[in-house]
C-alpha cells in the first residue's frame, strides 16, 4: 500500500528543468570563446592616396570597338586597319 501511495505522488509531481546547470554551462562557454578569440589586428602597409587639386568634368565621347576571330578591327561598323587605330582613339 506504502508503494502504490509513493508511485500517486511521484506521478503527480510536476517536472521541472533545472536552470542552475544551464547557466553555467553557458557560463563556461562564454568564458572559452573569449579567452580563445583573437583579438590582434592585422599590420599592414598606410598608403597614402593623392588627392585631387581641381575638380573637372570630363568629357569623354564613346567608341565602339570591335573584334572578330579573324583579328579584323571594327569602330562604328566600319572596318579599321591596326595602323590606323592610334589616330582614331
């Protein structure tokens, strides 16, 4: 009878998660990655950038420029020798 009154009381207790281990783990790991995390910057070379002394705008017309398999030059549709190219552009 002393077994069965035991078993009801065990069935009727609520389950719980016990917090406590949890926090510490989380604890413990958030201690590792700090201590493990790198925080050493990567040594590199300053470059100093010219900078501009006047601002103009250019511009700039556009050339269509083409090449076959043959090595043949077009601009704007028309054929183009290589010689010639220096002059247009």
């Amino acid at each position: 009878m002393f077994q069965s009154i035991r078993q009801k009381k065990r069935s009727q207790e609520k389950a719980e998660i016990k917090i406590a281990p949890l926090i510490d783990m989380v604890f413990i790991l958030l201690i590792f990655f700090i201590v493990t995390t790198n925080f050493v910057t990567d040594t590199g070379v300053s470059v100093q950038r010219p900078s501009a002394y006047s601002v103009k705008d250019i511009k700039g017309d556009s050339i269509r420029l083409g090449l076959n398999s043959s090595g043949d030059i077009y601009i704007a549709g028309k054929k183009v020798g290589l010689f010639s190219l220096k002059p247009i552009l």
